[in-house]
C-alpha cells in the first residue's frame, strides 16, 4: 500500500509538469519497480523478526513465499527502476539512484538508529526533483518544495512507526521514534505535517493561495480533534488524524507543485 500511494503521488506531480502519457507511465513505472524493491528488501531482512513477533500480515515471515524468490524480485525490481528510470534522462536517473540507496540503508539498518529518519527525508525529499529533471524543462525542482517534501516524509516516518513500537522493541529495532516514545513520536508527526502545509502556503512566489490559507487551520484542527478523541483507551483517532493531515498536505504539495512548475 504505502508503495502505490508513493507512486501515484509521484505520478500526480509528473503530470502537473506537463509530461506525456508515456512519460507518466515511464515516471509511474520507475517509482513503482524501486517502492517494490524497497519493500520486499526490508521483508526479506525483517523476516527473522517479523516471525518472532508472529507477524502475520508478513508472508515471508510465515514462510508462505520463499526468501529465495523474495530476494531475487527484489533485486530484479532494484534493476528495473534503474532502467525504467532512464527514459526520464540520466540526471533523473542518477537522483532516483540515490534516493532507492538512501531507502535500502534504512533497511539494512539505519532504521534500527538515531538516524532513522534520515533516508525518509532524504528519498522523500528528492521526489519532487527527481520528476522536474525528468520532465520538459528539465529543471530542479524549488528548494522550497523539496523541503516540504522532506518534512512531509519525515513526518511519515514517525506516524508509520507508531503503531509497530512495541513489536520493533522486542526484536532490538531502536530508531528514532522508539527512543523519544509514542507519544512524543505522535507530537513530532502532528507538528511536521503542519509545518509541511506551513511551507507549501508559504514557500510559492506570490501571495498564498486559498488552498494554502484554508490546509494550514484545517490541519490544526483535525489534529487537535485527533488528540481529545484520542484519549480514549484503544483509540486511533490521534493516528486517523494524523493520516488525515497527511492526505491534505499531499493535496496541497500536488496543487502547490503544479502552479509552481
């Protein structure tokens, strides 16, 4: 899921830049073949994990598909955003190169450190640029959109790894979010989803748009909603709300994107 939701999101930015159905389908294909890679690769280093905590939403853990075949689409989906990933020229190439190598290193352990956070930043970050290089004109993509993509990922981060913390403790994984706690990881999820929005309104030449004056409010109020409801035992309002922010902000990065390029 969270690799489909990557590549149309990717693929909603391309088309605000004016690419042809083809090169969509190139753009959409390429991201696609590396969240895949991304995915199976850190089932196929979890799997020992994952069946400790008897995950069993995990076929590799439950040994339903074999670690052979898992490790060989994963290189064969590594190789295949690579040259997928040509058809939107070498500098797009070379930064997408970089942002898979970026999300492999989380999986090979750099999600287990301080640093967690790091490779969501850094992959999410380059999105946008890897779609403006490959695009007509070429171009980076502003710094201010590649910041609001950092942050938005980096916020993705921390609410992705909320509702795993007790399992990933059990089996030694201390990234960030596991070090500051939930509730802490919660809050720093609420504040850069918000902070995400602020820079979208913001960060465009010109004055802000309507989208950009009415994310922002709407953004606080979802999450304080999110945080009173909350409160009750069991419930996920507080993560809902926090995914709910997260669809806006996505909203606002697309439209915002698309008057900029």
């Amino acid at each position: 899921m969270p690799a489909l939701a990557v590549t149309v999101v990717t693929t909603a930015l391309a088309v605000t830049t004016g690419r042809s159905p083809g090169g969509l389908v190139a753009v959409a294909a390429a991201v696609l073949a590396g969240q895949l890679s991304v995915g199976w690769l850190n089932d196929l280093l979890d799997a020992d994990r994952d069946a400790h905590v008897g995950r069993p939403d995990k076929p590799v853990a439950s040994g339903a598909v074999s670690r052979k075949l898992v490790a060989v689409a994963t290189i064969a989906a590594a190789l295949a955003a690579v040259l997928l990933s040509l058809l939107s020229g070498v500098d797009a190439t070379l930064v997408h190169v970089v942002m898979l190598c970026s999300a492999w290193a989380y999986d090979f352990g750099l999600k287990a450190t301080a640093f967690s956070v790091v490779p969501y930043a850094v992959s999410f970050g380059l999105l946008p640029v890897f779609v403006t290089l490959g695009g007509p004109g070429g171009q980076w993509a502003p710094a201010w959109l590649v910041a609001a993509a950092a942050v938005l990922g980096s916020a993705a981060h921390f609410a992705n790894v909320i509702p795993d913390l007790e399992d990933d403790a059990a089996t030694g994984v201390r990234g960030l979010p596991h070090r500051i706690g939930k509730d802490a990881s919660a809050a720093v999820a609420a504040a850069l989803a918000v902070i995400t929005g602020v820079v979208l309104a913001l960060g465009p030449p010109g004055p802000v748009t309507t989208a950009g004056l009415v994310a922002v409010p709407l953004s606080v109020l979802v999450l304080v909603i999110g945080r009173v409801r909350g409160r009750r035992p069991g419930s996920r309002a507080n993560f809902n709300a926090l995914l709910a922010v997260a669809v806006v902000d996505v909203a606002l990065l697309i439209f915002t994107g698309g008057v900029a390029l």
